[in-house]
C-alpha cells in the first residue's frame, strides 16, 4: 500500500457529485469513507437496482483501504463493481473505478491499457488522464505520464488531481520545492471535513522536507496530521524517520511496530526490523528480518508485492547476492520506473557487476530525482568502477541532502578523503 493509492484518491473523489452522496445529520464517529460506505449502502437498500449505487460503494471501499492499508477492501470494492457491471453492462463509471482497483493492485500494465481505451472513449475526461499518469509514472514511461498530467490541467486547470500529480513528478524530477508548493495548494483547498485527505497530504509535505534534511519542519507537519487523523499509519510511518534521523531508535520502533499492527505488511515489516537492528535489538531484529523474507516471498510473484524491499534485504542484510539480482530481474520485467532501476543497479553492484551497475543508476538518476540513498549508491558504484571524481560529486550530493541514506554516504566519502590523503 504505498503512494499510488493516495495519489488515486484525488480523482476519484472529484468525480463524486451531489446526487451520488446521500449526507446523514447524524453525528457518527466515523472516518470519511466509513462514512461514505455507509451512505452508499443506504443508497443501495432503498434501490438494488441502482448501478450508480454500487459504483459508490466500490469508490468508497477503496477510500477505505487507503484509510486502513487494508487489501481486503478492494476484493469488496471488486465485488460491488461486479454487481455494477450486473445492472448497466461495461458502464462508464464502472470501467473508471475498476481501472483504480487494477492500479491499487499494482497491474500496472493492465490499468494502462485499460485507461487508454477509456481515453479513446471520452478524450476530455479529466479523471482518465489521471490514470493514464498514475500507470505511466509506475511503469516508469515519465515523458508520457507528463503529457497526461499536462492533459489534466489543461482540462481543467488548477484542480486539485493535476496538481497531487504534477507534485510527484516534480518530486521525480528533482524539484522538491516546487512540490511541497503545489501540495501546499491542494492543502489549502480541501475542505476540513476531510480529515483523512488532509492528513495525507500534510504526510507527504513531511516526506518531502524529510528528502531535503528539514526534520523539524517534517516533525511538525506529520505530527499535525496525526493530530488531525490519529494513529494514519502513512504518518506513523513518516514521524518513525523523523526519529530515526534525530537517532531516538526506540521510539522509531514502537512507531514501526504501531504502523505493522494497523498494516501488517511485508515491506513494513522491513523498516521495523532495520529500525530494530539501528536500537541494538538484535534478536529482535533477526526474528523480524526472517518474517519479513518470508511474507515477501509469498508474494514475489504477485503484482503488489514487496520486492523492493526484499532486494535490499538480500543486498545488504542477508548478503546473498545472488537472490537479490534474481527478485530485481524479475521485478525489472514488470516496471522500469526509478526505484526499480536503482535496487536493479544496487543487486547488480553487489554482484561485482559495476559497469551494468553504473549504467542503470545513471539511467535512474538521468530523470532528475534527488534522493540521498540513490545518490550514495551511484557514488559506491562510480568507486568501483574507479571513477573517483564521480563518486565524489554523489556523494557529496547525498551528504548535501542530510536525508535517508546521508550518513551511509557521509562514512564513505571520510574513507574516499582519507584514503586519498594516504597516498
């Protein structure tokens, strides 16, 4: 459950109109989409025949699993689609909302596939171009998920979809600034009611003064959103950094712990055991990293699954080489997007692969990300290849960043410095 899904949610919530929400004056202490849940059943009891009804329901157990991390609300929001799909065959509505159950899933091919029929249908529906990005930037076809962005704003410019998109691929792009202005925007124009949305943007602008070492800002906005949305596990998550960053690893853990509770999977797993390790628990830490290679590998096979993470477990934890660069092969086939590329180029590095390597994180950081780990593995590999100005100049950048994957980069480039000095 990572970014995507939170992304999703700005187009389709856009699309919602008056005549498909029925409000309720009771004052139930439910979340958003426990809200609109509710409100759609209603809709479906007083007529079953209602295809809209069911179409309702389907885009707000989608909100839910956003809102919970929790899968089985697609396989819920599939089943009420069907049902849709029973009513008015293949109606519009209906083939919007399953594209977002094909991307929530990660078939990323599929969904774009699916939206591009979708375009061909209606060419001036903003919601399709939405898709179209949200396929292209997983698929990791940026030029093309640009152009669909673009399309989106000048359909309707200044809404509120565009720029949560247009805000991430300028975060891929390396302007990070320029992103937490536009998620500044979509901020301030969502409404309070919805408390949920709001959280999760204010999590995202913590992400990313997070990427730029700006940890007391991020403190504060993702302590705001869990103020606002208590226990999100997006924000548990984003505060576990922060505290990693500021060294208080044993808050980090029970952080890490809360978020795998409310949203016990794999990948999460992963950042409880490393946060583990990083507190000197390290039976603790053993135990989780074996749970985690396990959950993972049940899934390796399956679009939604957690192989980036299972790459770096192998690279750096478990040092097998070798499984490492077979799960990024087989993760390569399905997507070229950056983080693919950079665990491809890393399993490759750890297999003595430098040249191979060098080329992908060069093919990675060539689209303009600035993300300190992905800069630290370029310079650990132009070392290799014995290009010490190039590792210098990473690393450096890394060390600049003071984020994720700083300190790592920091030790290193001491070692370069110091070596050089030697000789």
């Amino acid at each position: 459950m990572k970014r995507l899904q939170a992304l999703l949610l700005w187009v389709l919530t856009s699309t919602i109109t008056p005549a498909q929400i029925v409000h309720s004056d009771a004052q139930e202490p439910l979340t958003p989409a426990e809200r609109s849940v509710a409100q759609a059943k209603k809709m479906i009891a007083k007529n079953p025949n209602d295809f809209e009804a069911y179409n309702a329901l389907a885009l707000a157990l989608s909100r839910r699993a956003r809102e919970t991390s929790d899968p089985r609300f697609y396989l819920e929001g599939h089943e009420a689609l069907q049902k849709s799909f029973g009513i008015s065959q293949n109606n519009f509505d209906g083939r919007r909302i399953q594209v977002w159950l094909l991307l929530g899933r990660h078939e990323f091919a599929a969904a774009l596939e699916a939206a591009q029929k979708l375009n061909e249908a209606m060419p001036d529906d903003v919601m399709t171009y939405g898709f179209l990005t949200d396929a292209n930037i997983e698929l990791g076809n940026y030029g093309d998920a640009e152009k669909a962005a673009q399309w989106m704003l000048d359909l309707k410019p200044g809404n509120m979809p565009a720029l949560t998109r247009v805000a991430y691929l300028r975060e891929l792009f390396g302007d990070i600034e320029g992103s937490v202005d536009l998620m500044t925007m979509a901020y301030q124009s969502t409404p309070p009611s919805e408390v949920e949305d709001r959280a999760w943007i204010l999590t995202q602008m913590a992400h990313l003064k997070l990427a730029i070492g700006k940890v007391d800002e991020a403190e504060k906005l993702v302590q705001q959103a869990l103020s606002m949305f208590p226990g999100y596990h997006y924000s548990l998550a984003n505060l576990a950094k922060v505290r990693i960053h500021q060294k208080q690893y044993p808050e980090a853990v029970e952080l890490l712990h809360r978020r795998y509770q409310s949203a016990p999977h794999a990948e999460n797993l992963f950042d409880l055991a490393r946060a583990l390790q990083l507190a000197g628990q390290s039976k603790e830490a053993t135990q989780a990293f074996a749970e985690f290679e396990a959950k993972a590998l049940l899934e390796t096979a399956r679009a939604d699954n957690s192989n980036h993470e299972l790459i770096f477990y192998y690279a750096d934890y478990a040092r097998q080489p070798a499984k490492a660069l077979e799960v990024a092969q087989r993760e390569l086939v399905r997507r070229h997007d950056v983080f693919t590329l950079d665990a491809y180029a890393w399993a490759l590095y750890v297999n003595g692969q430098y040249t191979e390597a060098r080329k992908q994180v060069e093919t990675t950081l060539a689209v303009g990300i600035r993300n300190a780990e992905m800069l630290r593995h370029a310079g650990e590999i132009a070392m290799k290849c014995g290009d010490r100005v190039a590792a210098e100049r990473y690393l450096r950048q890394s060390v600049e960043l003071n984020a994720t994957g700083s300190d790592a980069a920091r030790s290193t480039l001491a070692w370069l410095m110091q070596n050089d000095n030697a000789r």
